[in-house]
C-alpha cells in the first residue's frame, strides 16, 4: 500500500509538467484550431531563460547578489513574462504571417515544427552541447509522512500545476478576455463585426500558454536540474498526447490528461518489468482514444475551450 | 575542333585533380574521428578532440609523423556523431568513402561504436574505439581494435569491490535499455552478481529510456526491494539525476558506478550528492607519475581541467595507430593497400605501454589491462582507491 501511495506521489510530480505543457497545448488550440508543435521547445526556452536569470540573480560577483528566496521570487514572473515574448514572438514571425496569406492549417502546423526545430537546434549553437544545471534556488527538505517521502519541491511543483489549472479556468470561464477567447473559437470571421480585436486575444492566448511554459519549464529545471537543448521535444510530445487523450481544447482535458499520461506511465513501471513502460503506457492511451476518439473531456464538433 | 579543346581540357583538368590529389594524400597522414560533440554525452566528444588536437600538435611541432625516414604531418578529420547510432554509422562512412582516412579513431560509446564497429570492418578500414566495453564492437570483427577494458572484466572488478566494501549480499541495477554499453554491463553485472550470491541476489533489474529525466518509479521499486547498493552503469547526465532523486525518495545506501562516470563534467551537474561514491574506471587522474602525469599536466595547461579517461584513453588510441602506421615502413599511394598494412601492424601488437597503463592484446583485439576503483571524495576529485587486475 505505501508502494502504491508513493507510486502516486510520483505520478502527482511527474504529471504536473505533463498538465502544465498540455495545457499551453489545448489552449492555442482551442482558439487557433492550430497545434502549436513549437510548445514543447518553448518550454525548453523556458528552462533556459529561468537558468540564466537565477544564475544572474544569484551571482555575487554580479551586481545583484540575491538571497536565494528574493532570487527564486523574481525568477518566477521574469522567466514568465520572458517566455512569453518567445511565444508571441513565434506567433508574429511564423504563425501569423501565414494565416493572414490564407494558408492552411496544416502549413501553419508544419511551421511550428520548424520553429520547434529552429530553437532547438538555435539553442545548441549558440550555448553549445555542454550540459546546464540550475543553481538551488530552493532549501530541499525531505518529509516522511507514513512511509510515504516527499520533498517541499515537490509539493510546491503539485500546488503550482493545479492553482495554474484554477487560474486558467477562471480567465477562460468567468473574464470578458475568457469570453472573446471562446468567440474566436466560435467564429474568426464575425468577430471582427462584433468590435473584438483578433489579433490581440490571440497574442493573449500565446502569453498565457507560453507564460505556463514558462512556469513548467523553471519548476522542470528545479526538479530535474540537468538542462540540454532536446529536452523539450521529448516530454512536448507526450504532453500533447496527454492534451489529446484528455480532449485538445478543453482545458480540464489538458490537465486531467497530464495526470492520467503520468499514472499510467509510472504505474506501468512500477508493477510491470520498466523496459516495457512506454509500450504499455502508450498502449494503454491508444485503448482510451478508440474508446473516445476525441478524448475525454472533448466533443466532436461543438465549441471548445 | 571545338569538341577537341574541350575532350582535350578535361582530360587536363582531370590530371590535375588527380595529380593533386595524389599529391595530398602522399603528403598528409589523415585519421578520422567519428566522436560525440553534441547530444547525450558531449563532454566525452570535447575530450576526445581536446586529447587527440594536443597530440597532433605535439608530432606536427616536429614536422609530422616520421614514416620511413620521411615525416608527415598528421590530419585529424572530427565528425559529429551526435550521440546517436544512425549519425555514428553515417559518419563513419564518411570518413571512409569521402575524406579517404587510413584509420577511425572512435565512436566512444558503445551505443555508437558496436554499429559503426560493423562499417569499418564491412569496408575494411582499420577503426579503434578507444573508450566502448561492450564486447561486441570487436567480436569478430578483424579491422576494429580498442583500448579499453571489457565489460565482462569491469562487472566482476565492480561486484568484487561492492561484496568487498559495502559487505553486500543484495544488489540493485538501474540501466538505460536503448545503449549497448549500459545493458551489456547491468547483464554482464547481473550474471556474474548472481553466481557468487545465488539466485534471485539481484533484487531489482529495472531500465529507463534514452530521453528520460524522471526516475522515481524505478527507483521506489529499487528502494521498496531493499539493496545493499545500487549499480549504475550509466553515462554521467544520468547518473547525476539517479543519485539525487534517490536521495529524496529517501533511499540512503551507497550507489555504484562504472568507467562511464568519470567524465569532468559528472561533479558539475551532481554537485554534492555524488561525494564519497565509487566507480570503476581505467585510469586515476589524482597520484598518476609517469607518462600518465606528463599527459595529465599538458592537458591541464592547455585546456584548464583535468582529463578525464576518455582523453586518456583517446591518446593511447592515437599512439597505438601512429606506431602501428610508423611500422608500415612507407606510405603507400594506395589507400586500400595502406588500410591493410595499418591493420596488420595493430593486429601483430603484443604489448603496448600506454598512459592508461599496459596492455596486451587478445585474439580479438582487446586489450588486457588493469581497471582502477576510483572514490569521489569531499573536494569532489576522482581519487585511486584500488587497482584491480586481471
């Protein structure tokens, strides 16, 4: 039973990245009906970005020379905002240009995997393939609570997954953005009409997914503090069929999907041999998605979001 | 007439091409090195340049490699194998086909060096890997030498040391499935752990994938089943991952490690948590005299750290090729004549004195040499604990 429990605690830890890069997914997505496949790296991006600033912060020599705690508050909304200037900037150069020359979706597609592939192989030449890792931003304290062991990260890394996963609800639900957010995936066309500015819910959406990369990316490195250029292809990858598997536009979908992905993943590990994990697991998933092809929480052909 | 000049032209042409190139190749000496510079392990590519780049240096201050009384200077070709298998092959065959090499330095892991191993020895081009232990990069193959140690005698020197210093009866294994080097030392571990504590000794088996970065499931089921240690044969980005969420998932028992930890860069991303733990590798940085101790302070001048095996490795790799080329008597024009002759030479070596100790080579051609444990201590130096021979 504490195997169990502490399996459990695993999949929480493991599956908040998952949900928090899924969600960055279905939310471009929802608006955009695009799939945004450069997500992964932005999240890369971010791990990044929060590596230079905590390390800038924490320097002494520097001009700042932080505590760690101010360090690790800053670091928090700089890699966010930051991050999100990577997203809209992707949006700008890549994306938008080709939706207003009337491309397809699918060219549009095909770009953010060649963005995707642009920042990571940017990132390889311009820091070279040397390993990073990120300062401790964090006094790490192990608690044994009934057999059970759990670090004060990981709890705070649980915590940040599911307020962000509170806060994007509220904002798509209940704001007047959430609300011309959810017209845009309505219909691009009449928007216009109606007086709501496009082009500026979209940029806002990018902000929120890539500003949760962010996020991700800045708790993945505290977590698993070893950083290289590709480590963002990988765990997008999966994170967008955990999007999908809970239903891609559907923000509970993106984080019960995330979590669902993870408990799979690791319970497959735990009581089957681990050489099989990802046959199983992703064998598994395919089962639920012929089950409900458009996943858990999705809906052929209704409004999403 | 026209068609004349021009027939006339490219036969000029093509005699220049091939007089030039006939010339190049008689006055140059170029090995290929297919190596990792980026990907999983780019620390072991830097190395193996860094080591192989102070060598040439050194021959070429002097005019160049002295080949029959006539000296030549060396031409060190570096490809990127990125880490991966599929890209190690491709510029393998590169070297080969394309920049006409006499001899392959490298891949370094066996993950890359057992299918390029096949390339080589398919198009008969002498290859030394100098840091793969997994046995079937130079089974049967006649054209690929190494000169490291084989996984079949690092198991034992590290289950040997485990029953010796942690006095353990149960041990655990953590391996990556994808690389060659990583599962054919956690078998070979596991097979050898098993004959000298029974059946069923080995309490956990478990692998991870190539891109992984959480382990946790793994190891609650490691830490559940209750080892005297665990053994990590694993390449260095991992290890420093394993260890600290071992840590955190409470686990408190020491972990063992093979020669793939001792890259300079382990300490870098390991920090504290891998301090006072032990692995087997083929040489000790710390104490070394000799030869070994002149190598290690040119490299230390010229490149501001220490070198870690792979460069010491790499450098005993060059020697071997270098002599073995220097003992044709003559360069050859023919290439295919020149490959040949190289091999012969590396396959007749008895004994060869190298920084990273002697060795002697088998009918396979592997060497038999000596490994060393070495400890991680407080500092965070890779310090001799003991040297263990076959």
């Amino acid at each position: 039973m504490e195997f169990f429990l502490q399996q459990c605690v695993n999949a929480l830890q493991w599956g908040s990245f998952y949900a928090l890069i899924a969600l960055g997914y279905t939310l471009v997505y929802g608006v955009l009906r695009l799939i945004n496949f450069a997500h992964g790296d932005v999240f890369m991006v971010g791990a990044y970005l929060a590596f230079f600033i905590s390390t800038g912060l924490l320097a002494p020599e520097g001009m700042f020379g932080f505590s760690r705690e101010l360090a690790l508050i800053l670091t928090i909304p700089l890699t966010m905002i930051l991050t999100s200037l990577v997203g809209v900037t992707l949006e700008r150069v890549a994306y938008r240009p080709l939706m207003r020359k009337g491309a397809h979706r699918l060219y549009v597609v095909i770009t953010a995997l060649m963005c995707g592939l642009i920042l990571e192989n940017g990132n390889l030449a311009l820091l070279g393939a040397s390993r990073r890792t990120l300062p401790e931003l964090m006094d790490k304290a192990v608690y044994h609570i009934g057999g059970i062991t759990v670090t004060n990260l990981k709890l705070f890394v649980v915590l940040a997954a599911i307020l962000v996963f509170f806060i994007l609800h509220f904002i798509v639900t209940r704001t007047r953005m959430g609300m011309a957010m959810r017209a845009v995936s309505w219909d691009k066309f009449a928007l216009p009409l109606m007086g709501i500015p496009l082009d500026r819910v979209v940029v806002f959406t990018f902000v929120l997914g890539s500003s949760v990369a962010g996020l991700g990316g800045l708790l993945f490195a505290m977590s698993y503090p070893v950083l290289d250029p590709y480590m963002g292809a990988t765990t997008g990858w999966k994170a967008f069929i955990a999007a999908v598997v809970g239903g891609i536009g559907d923000i509970r979908g993106a984080f019960v999907g995330g979590f669902l992905l993870a408990i799979v993943e690791v319970m497959v590990a735990a009581f089957l041999p681990s050489t099989y994990r990802d046959l199983y697991a992703f064998s598994i998933l395919l089962l639920i998605l012929w089950h409900r092809p458009t996943g858990i929480f999705g809906k052929p052909l209704t409004a999403k979001i | 007439m026209l068609k004349l000049v021009r027939a006339s032209s490219l036969l000029v042409c093509a005699a220049a091409l091939l007089a030039s190139g006939g010339a190049l190749a008689a006055e140059k000496i170029k090995i290929g090195f297919p190596i990792p510079l980026t990907g999983e392990i780019p620390k072991v590519g830097e190395s193996s340049k860094y080591a192989a780049e102070l060598f040439r240096e050194e021959v070429n201050a002097k005019g160049g490699l002295e080949v029959g009384g006539k000296k030549y200077p060396l031409e060190f070709i570096y490809e990127n194998n990125e880490s991966k298998p599929d890209t190690a092959v491709n510029v393998t065959l590169k070297l080969i086909d394309r920049d006409n090499v006499l001899a392959i330095i490298g891949p370094q892991s066996s993950r890359q060096a057992v299918p390029a191993g096949a390339v080589a020895n398919d198009n008969e081009t002498p290859m030394v890997t100098p840091w793969s232990t997994n046995p079937d990069a130079t089974r049967d193959r006649p054209w690929v030498f190494r000169a490291a140690f084989l996984d079949d005698f690092q198991a034992p020197v590290a289950a040997n040391f485990a029953t010796k210093q942690f006095s353990a009866k149960k041990a655990a294994v953590l391996f990556e499935i994808s690389n060659d080097y990583s599962k054919g030392l956690a078998d070979n571990f596991r097979t050898v752990w098993e004959k000298g504590n029974g059946k069923g000794s080995v309490v956990a088996f478990e692998s991870h994938g190539p891109k992984d970065q959480d382990f946790s499931a793994q190891l609650t089921k490691i830490i559940a089943a209750k080892p005297d240690f665990i053994f990590l044969p694993e390449n260095y980005s991992f290890v420093a991952l394993i260890v600290t969420q071992g840590r955190d998932l409470g686990y408190k028992g020491p972990f063992m490690g093979s020669d793939a930890w001792g890259s300079a860069e382990l300490m870098k991303l390991c920090k504290d948590a891998c301090k006072g733990l032990f692995f087997s590798t083929h040489y000790a940085a710390a104490g070394a005299q000799g030869a070994t101790k002149e190598f290690i302070d040119k490299y230390n001048k010229k490149y501001g750290y220490v070198p870690d095996d792979v460069a010491a490795l790499t450098w005993d790799a060059v020697a071997l090729i270098t002599e073995a080329i220097q003992k044709v008597g003559a360069v050859e024009k023919n290439t295919r004549k020149m490959r040949k002759a190289i091999r012969d030479n590396l396959a007749a070596v008895k004994e060869f004195k190298g920084i990273t100790g002697n060795m002697r080579f088998d009918e396979q051609g592997d060497p038999v040499k000596c490994a060393v444990i070495v400890e991680i201590d407080q500092k965070g130096d890779f310090t001799f604990k003991e040297s263990v021979c076959p």
